[in-house]
C-alpha cells in the first residue's frame, strides 16, 4: 500500500544533488507521491522543473511563507499567480501561507510591522486562491484564531484549506472541521509528550486524515533530532495506524484517497 507527503521542502536536497536518493528511498518506503511546497519565489520554478521530470511523483505548489515576507512582497505575490497560467505543470495549491507570531522580532513596532505584512499577504493569497480556484495550504504558528478569522472572511470554500503541521489542540481541530477545513500531521504526533497534537488527530478522525514530514524538520520518531526526509512519512503514518486502531493498509488508503481528493491529483 502507498502513501503520499502531503507537504515537504524538496530544494536544499535538489540544489545539494541528494535528491535522487531521496526519492530512492521515498520508493523504498512505499511513497507513491509528494507535495514540494513553496515558500519564496527561489522555489517555484525549482518546483515545477522537479515536477515536470518527476511527472505523477512530485506535485508542487507555490506560495508565500509568512517568515519569508520582504518589503515588496506585492511583486512576489503578483508573479505567483502566472504559476497557474503556465503550461503543465500546473500548482496543485496555493501555499503555505498564513501567520507565524513565532518568529516575529522582538521589538514590538518591527513585529507589529511584520505581522501586518503577514497579514496583508495572506489575504491576498486567499484572493489569489480563489481566482485560481486551488486548494489552500496555510502555516499557523501561534495565530490560530486570525489565520481562521481571515480565511472565514475571504469567503474561501473551507473544504479546500488544509492547516498543515497541526499543532493545536482538539478544540482548534473541532473549529476546522465545524467549517469543513482539514489539518495534516507530521512526526510532531509521535513525539512521547505531544498528547495535545493526539486529541486533535482523534478529534478529526481518521476518516479526514492526511500526513506530512515538514522535510527536512520534525522528524518522527525513531528518527527525531535528524535531518527528516519524505520515505519517514512512513513511521508517521504507522504510528497514526496504531493511534487510530486501524491497520496499517487501511491509514495509508484513507490518507492516499484524502491527499489525492484534497489537491486533485
């Protein structure tokens, strides 16, 4: 049985020439797909080249991380939107985006002005997304309730917004699938004192699952601490199988079918 990562960073594997290896051992493992999310214009193009010599293997999509934002972030954003004009490939989301109050600065004037960016850019992807008619995949750390207040005010069909990386609790997860949006796990979900991480992936259901490594960060355990890959997807998703009390063939059906359903592939 397969799985797909629903959400990696394949460019510092490229651009080093491990990736070859890597896609090796994603086989090996039994991935049938990836998604190579886009954080920065530097990665689009990347992407779609990866995606048009790994046609079926390697989706990607494009977007504006909240930590990557620069004064002019208008242009990038102006630029993404002629990924979905190209020829084939095509994005199969628009995203991550959102809101990231971790990583704000500490002066409070610089990080009120960086926030507001934050939030200028991912109400502006929203409409993007909307115009494109893709599916979203939003980055929230520490802006759970403004990443939901904004995407609630885009009017965005919430049954194509995923919140990658969960790691909120259930009552965050209870709010998402109120709305009918999902959120995907990555290793974080076997770490031994993630319980919060766990009520919200019970909260959900197996039925709406979707799994991620976040590579190269957070991997899983056994692997915790080391540089994370797409072929560890699999001990996450082991993991869930046992979490759920479902067989390993079942989770990787339900989150294959969920990740094909949710970005069309």
């Amino acid at each position: 049985m397969t799985l797909i990562d629903t959400h990696t960073h394949l460019d510092a594997f490229a651009r080093r020439g491990e990736l070859p290896a890597v896609l090796s051992r994603a086989q090996a493992a039994g991935l049938a797909a990836m998604i190579a999310v886009g954080t920065a214009p530097d990665d689009w193009a990347l992407y779609r080249d990866l995606a048009r010599e790994h046609a079926g293997v390697i989706h990607y999509t494009v977007g504006l991380h909240p930590c990557s934002l620069e004064a002019g972030w208008e242009q990038a954003l102006a630029s993404m939107e002629a990924f979905f004009s190209d020829d084939a490939p095509r994005p199969v989301a628009l995203g991550e985006m959102g809101l990231d109050r971790f990583h704000l600065p500490k002066d409070a004037a610089e990080a009120a002005r960086i926030f507001g960016w934050q939030r200028a850019a991912f109400a502006a992807g929203l409409e993007v997304a909307k115009r494109v008619g893709a599916p979203v995949v939003v980055h929230s750390r520490g802006a759970f309730h403004e990443c939901v207040e904004l995407i609630d005010a885009s009017g965005i069909d919430w049954g194509r917004v995923v919140f990658h990386c969960f790691s909120e609790g259930a009552g965050e997860m209870n709010e998402l699938v109120r709305r009918g949006g999902f959120g995907s796990f990555t290793g974080i979900i076997t770490y031994p004192k993630a319980d919060t991480v766990r009520a919200a992936a019970r909260a959900q259901g197996l039925a709406r699952l979707m799994v991620e490594t976040d590579a190269p960060y957070l991997a899983p355990v056994p692997h915790r601490g080391k540089p994370n890959e797409p072929a560890f997807v699999r001990h996450t998703a082991e993991f869930c199988a046992q979490l759920f009390g479902a067989g390993y063939e079942e989770l990787a059906a339900v989150t294959t079918a969920n990740a094909k359903r949710f970005f069309g592939i």
